[in-house]
C-alpha cells in the first residue's frame, strides 16, 4: 500500500511542483480553493484526488479531516505574501497573513493529529528565508513566518512520532513572485530566483530521508545574480 501525501496550495507554482515529485511514490490528496483551480494538475496526475479546500472555513477544514484516517505526509504550502512597510500596513493585513500562514496551518495539523499519528506521518513547512531574517517591506510577512518556524518546533516537541521539517527557500520562480517583483517595481529576470522544481525536490529529499534521522530544516539560497 502506497503511502498518502496531502499537499495544499497545489494548483500552481510550488505546490505543482511538489505534488509531481511526489506522485511517483504517494498517492495524492490536492488541495486548492476549488475544483476548478485543481482541474488541470489533477488531469496531469491521474490517480491523484483534489480537495477543494477553504482552508479559514474551519468547519470544513474538520469534515474534510475526519475523513482522512491515516495519512503519511501533510505538506504546507498554502499561504500569502503581502508586502509593504509597517507604516503602509493596516490590520486588515496582519490578520490576513497570519490567519493564513499561521491559524490555518495549526488548525489544519491539529484536525489531522490523529491521522498524521497513526501513520508515524511527516509534517512540511514551507516556510522562507524571511522566516529566517527579517527585510523592510515585509513587516507582516516575516512575522507569520517566524511564527510559523515556532509552530513547527512546538509541534516537533510534543508529538516525537513525527517528523516535522520546515523548509525555508529563499524566492522562487513562480507567478506569485513575478506580482511581487512588479508591485516593487522591478524588472523580472527568473535566473534571480530558486526554480519551483528544486525546492519540490527538497521536500522529496526530506521525505524520504531515512528513518533514523529527522530532517528538521533545509535552507535554500538562490545562487543567480
């Protein structure tokens, strides 16, 4: 029996990515706002399942959770980055940010704590180089971000059955950077940033590290101009 991943965020970008890493060895579960977002990498890995997913409805978030009776693998890819100095920011953006990067990822383990636990399952988070080090414009961002490391260190505490890796690249080729790149006002040249393809591969590293170790964090830099 193949083991199960749950990757959220998969539509597009990195969670793409991961979820093409992953589905040599994992049956998928792909989750995504909605159905039609997950239509297509659902047609290019078939076998996989989507989960449409508002992952701030906490009440679906539970019903799609106790469904899930044993799961190996629970990659945290969703999340926003909303960027703008601390005098530009407004509580709207705080709440949002942390709502995503931070509440949502917490409510989602905790809701699948028993299934991650009858697997002896291994929890990703994707976290950032701005989990790391904090940058001026990105107040709010960086701080779901170091709660989000804090997160993964509890939950590595208390739950020694599991693994849990958080992985912190620094900016990566997507869509999402090409919108950060313009609000700043800048040129896009991806040679700049980390390819989606080598970050999904960390988290297959890190995955099928063997058992006897515990990846707790990989750092990635770009290594472009």
């Amino acid at each position: 029996m193949r083991p199960t991943a749950l990757i959220t965020g998969s539509s597009r970008g990195l969670g793409a990515a991961i979820a093409r890493e992953l589905a040599p060895t994992h049956d998928l579960l792909l989750g995504a706002r909605s159905a039609q977002a997950l239509e297509p990498i659902c047609a290019e890995l078939p076998g996989s399942t989507p989960l449409p997913l508002d992952l701030t409805d906490y009440d679906a978030v539970a019903g799609a959770a106790s469904s899930i009776t044993t799961l190996d693998v629970l990659v945290h890819n969703a999340g926003v980055a909303d960027i703008g100095t601390i005098e530009e920011s407004s509580v709207d953006q705080w709440r949002r940010t942390l709502e995503a990067n931070v509440i949502a990822v917490a409510e989602l383990t905790r809701a699948l704590l028993p299934a991650l636990r009858a697997a002896g399952g291994h929890v990703v988070l994707i976290n950032s180089g701005a989990g790391l080090r904090a940058n001026a414009g990105w107040g709010s961002y960086a701080a779901s971000k170091f709660a989000l490391r804090a997160f993964g260190d509890a939950l590595r505490l208390e739950e020694p059955s599991l693994r849990v890796t958080s992985i912190h690249p620094g900016r990566i080729d997507t869509d999402m950077q090409r919108n950060i790149v313009a609000g700043e006002g800048d040129e896009y040249d991806p040679e700049r940033f980390l390819k989606a393809s080598t970050v999904a591969r960390a988290v297959l590293t890190a995955v099928e590290t063997p058992s006897d170790a515990h990846p707790t964090e990989i750092v990635l830099r770009p290594t472009g101009r």
